[in-house]
C-alpha cells in the first residue's frame, strides 16, 4: 500500500493507489489530515487502466497546463520517492526475511547432521558390544560345560576306582582266612601200641597244612598291597577330581563376558541419548524447513495485500512505472497522447531478481540429509535382545519410527510424548507424586546461593514457591532422601535421579539417570561433585561441558554465573530442587 500527494482543484489530498497483480492501477483522494502524508495505507493500486482514465480526466479537467504541470511536479517525485522505495525496501526484506530461515535451516541441518553421525557411531558401538557380550557369554558357557564334563568324567573315574579297590580289598580279606579244621590228625595215640604215635602222619598233614597257609599268607599279602594301593590311588583321583570340580577353571572367561556385559550396559545409554538428541535436532531441522516452505508459499502468492508478496510487488512495480511515465508525459507534453501511453507500457523492467535458495534448499534435504519426508530412521541397523544366557540373545534388523511433530518425542524410546514426559516435573509443580520442594533459584544470571553440595543444611530466603523470582532453601534431611528431581521453573528440562547417583565424590564421571525430558528411560551423564568445591554438584541432563552451551545445567550452586546460568536460568524460569523420601 501506498500513498502519494496531489494538489486538485487547489486543495491538498491523500490518494490511495492500489496496484493488481496484470499491472493496472487505481487510486482515489481523500481529504489530508494531520497524519504523515507518507505513511502506507490499505490495499494496493489495483488497475492501471482506471490510473489511466484519472490521468485522461486530469487533462480533461479545466486546469491551465502550469496548474497541471504543478500537479505533476508534486505527485511525481512523491511516487517515485516513497513508491519506489518501499517496493525496493519490502524486496530487501523478504529477501532478509528468506535467507535468515534459510541460514537457520543450514546451520540446523549442519547440527541434525553431526548428531546423527554420532548417533550411529554410539548405536554401533552398543550393537558391537552386545555382540561381544555374546560372543563372550557363549565361550563362558562352553567353558562351563567343558568343565562340567570333564568333572563328570573324573568323579565316574573316583567312583570306578573306588569300587575296584573295595572289592580288591575285599578280597583281601576272605583270602585273610585260614581254615583249620583241614588238618586231619587221630584224636587219641598210645605210645606203647604206637612208638611214634603217627608222628609221621602228623608231620605229612602239618607239612600240607602250612605249606597251604604260606601260599594263602603270600596271596593275601599281595592282595592287601593291591588294595592299599589302589585305595591310594583311588583317593588321589578322587581328591583330584574334587579339586578339578571345585575350581574356577573358567574365571577368565567369565571375567571378559562380565566386563563386556557392563560395557554393553553402560553404552545404553549415551546410546539412546544420542539417538533422541539426533531426534530433536531433526524435528528442530524439519520445523526450519516447514518455516522457509511457509514464507517462500507467501512470497509466490498474489493478492495477499502485505509486503510479502513478490508477485504482487513485481506487478506493482510495473505499474507505478506506468504511472512515473505517464506523468512524466503528462508533465513535458501536457496531455496523455496514444503515442505516450505505448512508449510507457514498455517502460523499465523489474530490476530485482528474487532468491528462492532452491538450489540449497535442495542441497540441504538430499542425499544422506534429513528430508522430513522420513518416516523412520536406522543408525546400526540392529538391534540386540539380550538375557541371562546366550540362547536369550537375538539380533534383528530395526529402525526406529520418527515422529517430526515437535510436539512428541522424536522416538517412542525418548518418552511417550511431551505431556507424558513431563509429567514427573509437573506433578512435582503441582504438590503431587510425593514430591517436596526444598530449594529454589529465580530466572537470573546466577545459580543457587547454596553452599552444602545438597546434604540439605543450607537455609536462606523465604519459601514462596517453584516460579519465586527470589531464591530460597529449607532445611532437609538427606539420609532420608531416596530420590533428587531438578528442574528448571517451566519444567521444559528436568531429570530424576536416586541419591546414591547424587551424593557422593566424583569428578567428571557417569552417573545415573533415571528418567528425564530427554530419555524415559536410564542413562547416564557426567556430572561433578568434587570435595571443597562449594559451586558442586554440577547435575546436567547430558554431559556436563557440552551442557553448559546447551542449556542443559539443571542444578549448580553457590552462585555461580556465566554461561552455566544465562543459559538456562532467565530461559527456563530459574530452578527448582525436588526429594522424595
């Protein structure tokens, strides 16, 4: 919308022009008032054609061609200063208005890009160590079994010799039997019938008797050594054997599989995390995107009747420079001949060419870059199901559904969608779900005044609630705290975490989470909570260095400032600090 300035009939008058998208123009005059005789009004000179029939009643008009020319003179350096350059204005500004998404949807792209990358290296790297863990549990179990076996094999082998030497010591013992009742003798002699008194048949009989019962002794000797030493033998096999079964044969690779189970474990979660980071960059990407198709859409639209338009500013163009020409005639030759009217339909071409960034825009979602057309994403390509044993395990072939709509988590395992995740948050808010509230930090540029590392014993302020612009603390006793919720004063971040995760010494280390605005399920972070470090502990949603820039610091204190603080506090409506009992 336009306005220019005429003198008709002597009086001062606002002419409202308005230009149609095929280049004719209309315009009509208003009484002047007190208001900028320049400022824009309402819809755009519509006909050229109705311009050109007030241009012939103009010269039609009892005016002395000085009088018309004085028209002129006012009208036309109005045109073709505020015109003119405004269409020229509104053309930088679209153009700005573009290439300012577009720049956001780059730099957005960039950032999806690299999340994504790292996001298919920490999947790669769970899937690598799961498989490892399997791997390693299954040579754990052979060894078992091989162990078990051989066990087996040992304890037949105790038992088989046992008996052989029980029944060889057994036999030991009935050969231990002498019987005396062979030796046959008279059971009277007389001497006087019988000198010898059958010494000589005594002799015969013992001779027979004893040489018998050396044979047995010899033979019951050997059977006793057999027998000892076969007992011997027998238990050292046995004791072998219980020794054998009894050992850890397979401590080292239980020992492997165990640290590549932890392994596994622990990359869980940096693997889900960087999963939904890459997904909400890629909902942040395909926002930018649905923002740059949404203003080039009214950039290429007509009739919209605001500055956006580039069809309506092309035709508008065209049509005051009918209208510069036309006057221009009408100044130096005094009426609007046909000859005039020819020469100024032809008259200066639009001279800006406006930049759609297609090319880019094209650049930007081709390829391996986000589309938002994707309906799912693969990083590893697998995904593992994991047990106690190595038959519990399974790998298959997965993706994970993407939801662009910012509105819900990226994936069903960052959460159930924004309402659901924020849900432990907002309870908390609203006095619900056994949460209490014990500190508090206002939206500043500084974190809490604490100086007690959470154990509870730092008191100031007046408590006045989770959105106080002023900070406070109460008195809590942390042995009787289960769990820490923090959170910032909107609830936008948050995470929940058990005390044994909060409380202690630790240095830039893992610790875990149990849920957050981020992940609903665990992970963990790096976070710090050093001895004689009064600003401690540092609790974050993700690690604790890439957090600061992030805005993802959720609890830090004695008034601590800088980027650990701008970054969130005066975003997010301060801080807040939670206990569960």
């Amino acid at each position: 919308m336009r306005t220019a300035v005429a003198l008709w009939g002597g009086a001062v008058a606002k002419m409202q022009m308005h230009v149609g998208v095929d280049g004719t123009i209309d315009y009509a005059s208003t009484p002047a008032t007190s208001h900028d005789l320049t400022a824009s009004l309402s819809p755009r000179m519509k006909t050229l054609s109705t311009l050109q029939k007030r241009a012939s009643e103009l010269m039609q008009a009892q005016l002395s061609p000085d009088a018309k020319k004085v028209i002129v003179e006012v009208l036309l350096p109005t045109v073709q200063s505020e015109i003119v350059t405004s269409i020229a204005k509104e053309f930088a500004t679209a153009q700005g208005e573009l290439k300012t998404l577009v720049d956001a949807l780059e730099a957005a792209s960039t950032k999806a890009a690299t999340l994504k990358t790292a996001a298919v290296s920490r999947d790669n790297t769970l899937i690598g160590n799961q498989q490892s863990w399997h791997e390693l549990l299954s040579a754990y179990e052979r060894c078992e079994a091989e162990k078990n076996d051989s066990c087996e094999d040992k304890k037949q082998q105790c038992a088989t010799q046992r008996a052989a030497a029980a029944a060889k010591c057994t036999e030991a013992d009935t050969a231990a039997t002498i019987d005396f009742t062979k030796i046959c003798l008279p059971e009277t002699c007389n001497l006087k019938t019988d000198p010898t008194c059958g010494s000589q048949t005594v002799q015969q009989e013992t001779d027979g008797w004893l040489a018998d019962a050396r044979a047995k002794m010899e033979a019951f000797q050997q059977l006793e050594t057999e027998c000892w030493s076969m007992s011997d033998d027998a238990t050292r096999t046995c004791t072998d054997a219980e020794t054998h079964c009894a050992a850890d044969h397979c401590a080292g690779e239980r020992t492997a599989y165990e640290q590549k189970k932890d392994a596994a474990i622990q990359s869980e979660g940096p693997a889900l995390l960087a999963k939904c980071e890459f997904g909400h960059a890629a909902q942040a990407k395909c926002a930018d995107l649905t923002a740059v198709h949404d203003l080039i859409a009214k950039i290429k639209a007509t009739n919209r009747q605001d500055a956006l338009s580039e069809a309506d500013r092309v035709a508008e163009f065209a049509a005051v420079q009918r209208l510069i020409c036309l006057l221009q005639a009408l100044h130096d030759e005094g009426d609007l001949s046909t000859e005039a009217t020819t020469v100024c339909a032809g008259k200066t071409p639009y001279p800006h060419a406006f930049d759609y960034f297609d090319q880019k825009i094209a650049d930007l979602t081709a390829g391996n870059r986000i589309a938002c057309t994707e309906t799912a994403f693969t990083f590893s390509g697998y995904a593992w199901t994991t047990g106690a044993t190595s038959a519990d395990f399974a790998k298959a072939q997965a993706s994970h559904a993407f939801t662009v709509d910012s509105a819900a988590q990226p994936f069903v395992s960052c959460g159930a969608g924004s309402g659901t995740a924020q849900a432990p948050c907002e309870a908390a808010s609203a006095g619900q779900g056994g949460w209490q509230l014990v500190r508090h930090v206002g939206p500043g540029n500084s974190w809490h005044p604490a100086t007690d590392q959470l154990t509870g014993s730092s008191v100031y302020g007046t408590p006045s609630g989770p959105t106080s612009s002023e900070a406070w603390s109460v008195k809590y006793d942390v042995d009787g705290v289960s769990e820490f919720l923090f959170s910032t004063g909107d609830c936008q971040k948050w995470l929940v975490a058990e005390k044994d995760a909060v409380i202690g010494w630790y240095s830039n280390d893992p610790r875990q989470i149990q849920s957050s605005s981020l992940s609903a399920t665990p992970y963990t972070a790096k976070w710090y909570r050093r001895q004689g470090a009064s600003e401690d502990p540092w609790i974050s949603i993700t690690d604790h260095h890439p957090a600061i820039g992030d805005g993802d610091i959720v609890y830090g204190a004695n008034g601590y400032g800088g980027t650990h603080a701008a970054a969130v506090l005066p975003i997010h409506n301060g801080a807040n600090v939670y206990i569960r009992q």
